[in-house]
C-alpha cells in the first residue's frame, strides 16, 4: 500500500534567501510554517560582513517570522574580510558560517571574493575555531562557459581549498552536476552539500519550454537531465554529506520578467511539499527525514529539533503569484498541483 502520511522531525533549510523591509515581512513566514532554523544569506545592499549587521537583521528576522523559527547567520566574505570580526561574531553567536561568493557569481555578489587567496588568513582562522564555510561554487571566468562553471571550480578552488584547510567544514552549497555529487560523495567527511528543489525538478530544458522562462532561471544555472538525475540520486541516497537548502531568492515578478532577468527561484511556499514529491517519486520517503532533519545539523554540529511535521498525500494548487512588497511573487511550481500536502501545525 502507498504511504499516505510522514511524519518527520522538524525540518531546517540549510540555504535561505529572505532579503529586508517588506520583502523579509512577506517572505519569511512561508519559511516559518515549514521550517524551525534557515542559513541566512547575507547577500543584502550593502552585505552582511559585520556582527552588529548580522545581529540587527537577526532581530528584523524574528520579528517577520514570528516565535518557533531560529534565524542562523552567515558572514558575507569580502578580500578585507578581519579574521578577527570573523571569530568575535562566531564566539558571540551573532553567525555560525561565512559565505563565499566568488565576485560576480550571482545576485550582490560584486563585493564578494575576487582570489580565494585573499581570504587565507579567514578560512584559516575558521578551520581553527570550526566555523563552516558555505560556499557558491561556480568560477565567474568569463571564457567559461555557464554550464561548465560548476565543474570548473571544483579543480580550480574547492580542491586547493581541501588540500590547503584539511579541517575545515565546508557545504558546497546548491550543487547543479554530477561532476559535485561524486566529487562531494568521494571527498572527506569534513565537505557536504545542499541540494535545493529546483535542481531536482528542472533540467535546462525548462528555460526554453515554449519560449523564454525567466521563473526557471536561477544561479547556479538548471543543467542538463544527467545531471538532474545525478543530484536527485545523491539526495536520496541517504548520505548524510547530502541536505536541504532550499535556496529560496525571491524577485519581484517585474523583476524577474525583464530584458535582464534576476537569478533566483522563490521556492519558500511549498518547499517541503516540493521535495517530498521528488522522494516520493524515487522511492525515497524512509529517507526524507535524513535528508530533511537530520543530516544538515549533524553536519554544522547543532542539536537535532524537537517536534515534527507531518506530510500527507494529498493535492496542493500552488498559485500563478501570490502578492508580495507592493507587488508580487512568482512562486516555484506556480499553476501546477503537488502531490504532498503540509499539514497544518
Ligand atoms: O539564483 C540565485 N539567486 N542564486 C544565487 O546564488 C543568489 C540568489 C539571489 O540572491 O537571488
Ligand atoms: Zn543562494
């Protein structure tokens, strides 16, 4: 018989975009329903690179969000980046890891890091105090071509980066490739990586389906359907180096709908369903809790959460837009129905 119902330990996202002002104030409680604690980028105007920044959001955060969601901070890493801040903000609890955009990679990312050298004396003072590094891993080269940009940097800065900071906890985060899958299964136990909705459900044909789709486009690029069934297999293969991170970047329908179209899926509303759906699909469901629940904290070294969330199989319509910050949203999956539906808490 098909299993009607799960129930799993509350969830975390491991990746998550929720912005400022009245976007924050409209995104945030679809996390909230969904999730107890969210990795915050710091991809903000200007970027989160102080504790007195991070702790400020922190609060605007919990005040969108509401009681039962834990905002986890991250660092946003620049060239002038002070490993002394860095470890200030990590001993008060202000941030748990540093984000490293490579500059240019993707949405605010032109204060990030233009030589992974440049931040050597910071990533050695995180492997000593065990701070996590998440990272974007895409090279920003111009004469590389988008698709490949992934696998790129895995030669040219994750490999020097494992050979050079051998204890330092690293998440490849939103892996797109094969080439990732293996390379984060086969590594040390100190690398893992977040895997997001999109890259389960899309391949690079959704950009171009009947025309231009600018709600599929996001960074790192869809990938062709090896690929897509690469990822997919590594997230249900119950490898604990293997979680969610929804990745969940919210852009104004205009803004996403323009002749240079923002990079960001806004998966926020139905996330878990999302994902369910894939493992479903696989035959997965007795492993959705470890990849949901339990293998992103034992990875960063948090407590596992108590409580639970109970999934069931059921239609969920997820709409054409939902209204946002004056404006409006598109959300993933938006016209279709999803076979898994979030019970109400
Ligand atoms: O598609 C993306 N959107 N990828 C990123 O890396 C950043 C994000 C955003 O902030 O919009
Ligand atoms: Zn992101």
């Amino acid at each position: 018989m098909q299993t009607q119902s799960l129930t799993i330990r509350r969830p975390d996202d491991w990746h998550l975009h929720l912005r400022d002002g009245a976007m924050l104030e409209a995104v945030a409680p679809y996390s909230a329903r969904q999730f107890a604690r969210a990795i915050i980028m710091p991809n903000l105007v200007p970027p989160v690179t102080t504790v007195d920044a991070a702790c400020a959001y922190r609060d605007r955060i919990r005040r969108a969000a509401g009681p039962g969601f834990e905002p986890l901070m991250t660092c946003y890493l620049t060239d002038s980046i002070d490993p002394d801040e860095l470890e200030r903000g990590h001993r008060e609890g202000a941030w748990v890891a540093a984000k490293l955009y490579p500059a240019g990679a993707t949405t605010n990312s032109h204060s990030g890091v233009t030589d992974v050298r440049h931040i050597y004396p910071a990533l050695e003072r995180m492997e000593k105090i065990g701070m996590v590094l998440c990272v974007h891993g895409e090279v920003t080269d111009p004469a590389i071509d988008i698709f490949d940009r992934e696998a790129v940097f895995l030669e040219r800065v994750l490999t020097p980066v494992l050979r050079d900071f051998p204890g330092l906890r690293i998440v490849l985060e939103h892996i797109t490739t094969a080439d990732s899958a293996d390379f984060v299964r086969d590594a040390e136990p100190n690398l893992a990586a977040t895997i997001t909705p999109q890259h389960l459900h899309l391949n690079r044909n959704a950009l171009f389906d009947g025309g231009l789709r600018p709600h599929a486009y996001c960074l790192p690029v869809v990938k062709r359907e090896r690929h897509r069934l690469a990822v997919r297999a590594a997230a249900v293969s119950g490898s604990p180096k293997f979680f969610l991170g929804t990745d969940s970047a919210p852009h104004l329908k205009e803004a996403k709908e323009s002749d240079c179209g923002c990079a960001g899926i806004w998966n926020a509303p139905h996330a878990l369903e999302s994902y369910a759906t894939v493992f479903d699909e696989e035959g997965a469901l007795d492993r959705f809790e470890g990849f949901a629940s339990e293998h992103g904290p034992r990875f960063y070294g948090l407590p596992l959460n108590e409580g639970t969330v109970t999934l069931e199989r059921a239609d969920v319509a997820v709409p054409e837009r939902i209204a946002a910050a004056g404006s409006s949203l598109v959300p993933f999956h938006a016209g279709q129905t999803l076979g898994w539906k979030l019970a109400a808490a």
